[in-house]
C-alpha cells in the first residue's frame, strides 16, 4: 500500500475545508477526537504490523492513482474498540471508484456496534455507506474528487470477525485510452483489468460485465423472488415461502420440500454415535409472543469424546450454551454462543462422550436457531473422509485428527492438522497450498503459519494447528513472533502470549513510569540546585564577619582619634577662635593623648574648624601636662612654668 505525504493547504482547492469536515463527522461518530484529527503535511511514519497509521489517531491519505487499503491486522481479525480513518484525494474533476475484494464485518442491529462507513457517494444515493456483515458490498462511486473512509468495532466486538480488503481507482470520465493493464468502460473510466467480469458493475453503466461468459460451475438462476425456494421436480416451476421448508408437511409433487431436513423438534434425547438436530425455528417465520426454551441431550454411550458443530442464524436477544455431560449444571458450562457467532462455524469438545445443548429464544426474534451436528471423535460420517495421522507411522486412529467432506477439499482453509485436504489440488504445483477464493495462487509448506502473509486472503495464517520456529502458537491457532511473547502486551486474541508470564507489566505501564521518573528526576536536580545556591550565599554572608583582618586594618581600628579643638584652645595649644565656645571647667577636662579615649568633636563649630584648616595647619600631639606648683601659704596649685623648672632641678641647686 502506497502512502505519501499529504499535501498542505495549496495543494487542492478546499482542501482544508474537506479535511475539517472529515474531522468532524469522525468526531460525530466515534464519539473520540483522537482519531480524529489529522496531521496536515504529515507523512505517515511505518506502524507495527497490526496497528497501521490509520488507527493510531492519524487520518491517512491516499493520493496515488490506484492502491489498496485493508481493516487493522488484515489478514488476521480485527481487534475490538477500533477506530480508523483514510482519506483518498483526487485531482480535479476525478471520480474515484471502490471494489471490494473481501468484507467480513460483525453484524448487528443496523450495524450499530461494528461497521464501515464511505462517503460522499454518487447520485442516486447521496448518503453515506454504512456497511456490516460477511456479505460483498457493491461498488461505492463517490460523488466528488475525494472519498473519506471510517472503520470502527466496538469495544464488546467478539473479534472474531476477518475485516476488509478494498481496492481503488481514481480518473476522470471520458478517456481515450487507458493503461495495458485497465479496461475501458463505455462512459469513458478507465478500471484494473481484473474488474472485468467479476459480478459488480464498477463502470456504473455495466459495460464491465457485458459480454461475459458465466463460470462453469455456477449454478443456473432460481426463477423464484426471494425469501422464497422452488420445488425441484423437473417439471416443476413452483415456489415456496421459506418458512415451508421442512415443516413437517410435503408441500412439492415430489416430496423435495421435506428431503435432507434435520430434526426440528424442541429438544430430544439423542443416542447415536453421530446425528444432527435443529432448533424449531431454522426454517420458520418470526416466532409469537411467547419465549422458546429447548434443551438437546446428546449420549453416544461412547467413553471417547464428542465433537459438536453448530451453524448460528440467532436473533439478538437469543443465545445457545452447550454444557459437558448430561444436564444443565453450571460448573460444566463449556461456552455461551450468541448472534456474535453467526455466519461462521463453532466446534467444541465434551470429554465420555456426553453433552447438553440448551436453546434460549426470546419473542418475536428475528433469528432462525440454528443446525447442528455431532459425531465420536475418531469417527468420520459416512460422507466425510478421514484427515490421517499427522505424522507417518503414527499408529493413532485416522479419524482423532478429524474429518472433512468433498466441498471441504482444496477450498483453502485447513480442516486437518496435517492439511491432507489441501494436498494435491490441481490449481497448484506438488508440495504447494492453494489459496482461499480460488484466486488460483498457492503457497510453500515454509510459508505456512509464520505470521507473514503470502496469500492476498492471508489462508495461509488461517487456522493454524502448528507454528513455523521462531513464532508462537495462539489459542486462536494464529501465529504470532516469539518476541512478542510475554512483552506485557496482547497479541493474542485470546491474550494466550502473556499467560504464565513471570512479573508481566504492560509496555504502556513502564513507558508512564519512565516518563514519571524523568520528570521526578528533573525536577529533584532544580530543587537542589537551588538549595545549594541558597546555602552558597548564607556561607559567603557569615564569612564577611568572621574573616581576619589584616595588620593594617587592626592598627588603623585601634588607634585614637585626635583631640577636638575644643581641647587644643582649652590647653592653649591654639588661639581661641571669636565664634568657639569656651571651655567651661563644668566640663570634664580633656584627657591627655594616649591615657584613655579622648571625646570626639561636636558641634558644627568644630567641624567648621576642622573644613577651614588646611591639612598641614594641624598642631603637633600635645606634650604630657606638667606637674603644677604647689603653694605652701596658700595649699593650692598654682601653674608657674619657672617653678616648674625648678622643680626639677637636682638636690643643692638654689
């Protein structure tokens, strides 16, 4: 499948504006904006294998002329709770015209649960395909130059159901010519080749299925409308209503009404070693006002096991449950099968040759039942064919590997583990498969069940008994890569790859704790760093206090200050100044430099003093005062600087 990048916004006109438009239809349906929001110039990045592009929340584009576009894990079942969005862009002027190759949806009540659903179609209708069920839709015609797709399953989807392949073709009407490999329509389309005469008009004037020889093995048409069958006499052209089938009464000439019909009772006890049985209402119509309940029990008095297959047609309210042994007992309840089941067979197993089948119909259902059959296993009926030991020389019983029937042969799907039904077939080479459809394309031995699709259908991963090495056997019998065993995450439908598995944490789990741990981490790194850049500068505030001073610094702090010139004039060491106060003897006298701490100058008066000296006109330090004379008349201290002198002279001088 081609995937390009998407144009911008230049690249179509409108092309945003279909975009947005895409986007909100999805939104209206889904119920989910994630799905639904495209990535404008995104080009879409390479998924795993069963999750693509268009299911992980992105819109993909389509721009190429012809490709292919399949449900998530074709060829494998889609899983439940999906969304998916394609968008296919023409040129201007472009139709765009889809064919389905294979379309297994889930059905429900108007596809409310699971479906598919295309849009813009072409007139005459001008709604919007929704589509659901195992049948081939007709050709979707678009209307305009762009086709939006949307695929959604349901979260209670069974996932039992295949999906989708379509292909598409993009051009404008009233070509020329076309390519080598494409035929041309009357109305000018140009279409793949093998389009031709395949039973869907996709030209839209049918000339693609003109001149067309019907298939050898076709059946000729039924003359009778439907809902309807004809009786089979050869001169007979007589139809009946369907609900006359098998009814008890034989309604044809020749009896072909009521042949090969199974029992239809409401319950009975069954003794063969195999038989089948129906619910009453396989060929009825809508039933009454009243419920239906029917229980079966099935005793081969065999001690081997007992296979048993059922054909659901159940309404939606309806529902089987098939029990081991005789009895309705809860604890051997083996499966509970509702309308999820129909269109595709159910096997199970009950261990001595005993189970129960207990019918439960509501009123008025629109279901049919359902036909069943069951046989010992190791024995094949007298139509079927034994599939053989699935190893030569293997003494076990051909038939306890299982059994199929002439339309079962080289149809493509393998009913015996050793795939002796699809051997021999003479649409393939010796030592090769064929594929399912008759497609007429086959496949190796090697190619068989290694989770790597070789068949277009992919019948090659269908079913598998075993698996190639290196991968892993499902309970679904679906090969899945050894590496995805025990990753914490289902690969398995029935998550049989994570069973067993020793501290399995999902992938999703450990990618949130890693995220987590980073933004912890982050975070823890910011919220130190700043407790160290605090703790740095508190550190260099304190050092600021407690660091030593130098030499210079200490001697500068201890020395004095000089003396205020309050001090000098009182000393007489300068002239007093007019404006100066004068010393008063009230006050404390001066302490001599460097006896004590000295008083520092106040009063504007002395700082004006100090401004107004230049800085050479300060005194010298004042010399230590004298002792001052005593007067021995009067007791009191006299200062006279001859006295003074004397004072100090030696003994004997006069």
């Amino acid at each position: 499948m081609e995937k390009r990048a998407a144009a911008g916004p230049e690249g179509a006109p409108g092309a945003r504006a279909q975009l947005a438009v895409v986007c909100l239809v999805n939104i209206v349906l889904t119920g989910r904006f994630s799905s639904a929001v495209p990535a404008l110039g995104e080009a879409s990045a390479s998924q795993p294998p069963l999750l693509t592009a268009a299911c992980s929340g992105q819109l993909e584009r389509h721009t190429a002329r012809r490709g292919v576009i399949y449900s998530p894990a074709w060829p494998l079942n889609y899983p439940p709770g999906t969304n998916c969005s394609w968008y296919i862009q023409g040129d201007r002027g472009d139709m765009i015209t889809i064919s389905f190759r294979n379309f297994d949806v889930e059905e429900s009540h108007q596809c409310s649960l699971d479906w598919l659903m295309l849009g813009p179609a072409a007139p005459p209708r001008q709604e919007a395909f929704r589509l659901c069920g195992s049948a081939i839709p007709p050709a979707f015609i678009s209307a305009r130059d762009h086709v939006w797709i949307f695929f959604h399953s349901d979260t209670s989807s069974s996932g039992q159901a295949q999906g989708f392949r379509l292909s598409y073709i993009r051009g404008k009407l009233g070509q020329a010519s076309c390519q080598a490999d494409e035929f041309r329509c009357d109305n000018g389309k140009c279409l793949p080749g093998p389009w031709q005469c395949n039973t869907v008009d996709e030209c839209g004037d049918g000339s693609d299925e003109g001149n067309c020889s019907a298939p050898a093995s076709e059946p000729p048409g039924s003359l009778c409308p439907g809902g309807t069958f004809p009786c089979s006499g050869a001169r007979s052209t007589r139809c009946l209503p369907a609900e006359r089938r098998c009814d008890g009464t034989q309604d044809c000439g020749d009896g072909s009404d009521e042949a090969g019909c199974p029992d239809l009772a409401c319950g009975r006890r069954l003794g063969s070693f195999y038989g089948s049985f129906a619910s009453p209402d396989l060929f009825g119509a809508a039933r009454g006002p009243s419920d239906l309940h029917c229980t079966w029990l099935v005793d081969t008095q065999d001690p081997r096991r007992v296979l048993l297959q059922l054909e659901l047609r159940l309404g939606y309210d309806d529902y089987v449950q098939v029990y081991e042994g005789l009895g309705e007992r809860g604890d051997r309840l083996l499966q509970t099968l509702s309308y999820r089941s129909n269109h595709r067979p159910v096997s199970l197993e009950a261990a001595q040759g005993r189970l129960t089948v207990a019918y439960h119909a509501r009123a008025r259902s629109a279901g049919h039942g359902f036909n069943a059959t069951y046989q010992v296993k190791g024995y094949c009926l007298p139509w079927e064919q034994p599939c053989g030991s699935s190893r030569e020389g293997d003494a076990e019983d051909p038939g306890e590997q299982g059994c199929f029937s002439e339309p079962q042969r080289c149809d493509g799907w393998w009913h015996c583990a050793s795939g002796r039904d699809e051997q021999g077939c003479p649409a393939c080479p010796p030592d090769q498969y064929p594929c399912e459809g008759g497609s007429g394309l086959c496949y190796t031995p090697a190619d068989r069940c290694n989770n790597q699709k070789s068949c277009p259908d992919g019948a090659d991963e269908k079913n598998c008994f075993s698996c190639q090495p290196g991968t892993f056997h499902c309970g679904t019998n679906l090969c899945i890569f050894e590496t995805w065993r025990c990753d914490g995450q289902e690969d398995c439908q029935d998550g049989s790859d994570e069973h067993g598995c020793l501290a399995a944490v999902p992938r999703k789990v450990i990618t949130a704790a890693l995220i987590g741990s980073l933004v912890c981490g982050l975070l823890l790194i910011i919220a130190l760093g700043c407790a160290f850049k605090l703790y740095s500068l508190r550190t260099q505030e304190y050092r600021a206090f407690e660091t030593q001073m130098t030499r210079l610094e200490a001697e500068f702090v201890r020395r004095e200050a000089p003396p205020s010139y309050g001090q000098l004039i009182a000393q007489g060491l300068i002239p007093p100044v007019e404006d100066f106060p004068v010393y008063s003897a009230s006050q404390p006298p001066p302490h001599p430099p460097g006896l004590g701490a000295t008083e520092p100058a106040h009063g504007h008066a002395a700082t004006d003093a100090q401004t107004r000296l230049p800085p050479r006109a300060l005194p010298p330090p004042p010399r230590p005062p004298l002792e001052p004379a005593v007067s021995p008349a009067a007791g009191t201290a006299r200062a006279d600087p001859a006295a003074d002198g004397r004072a100090h002279l030696p003994d004997g001088a006069g």
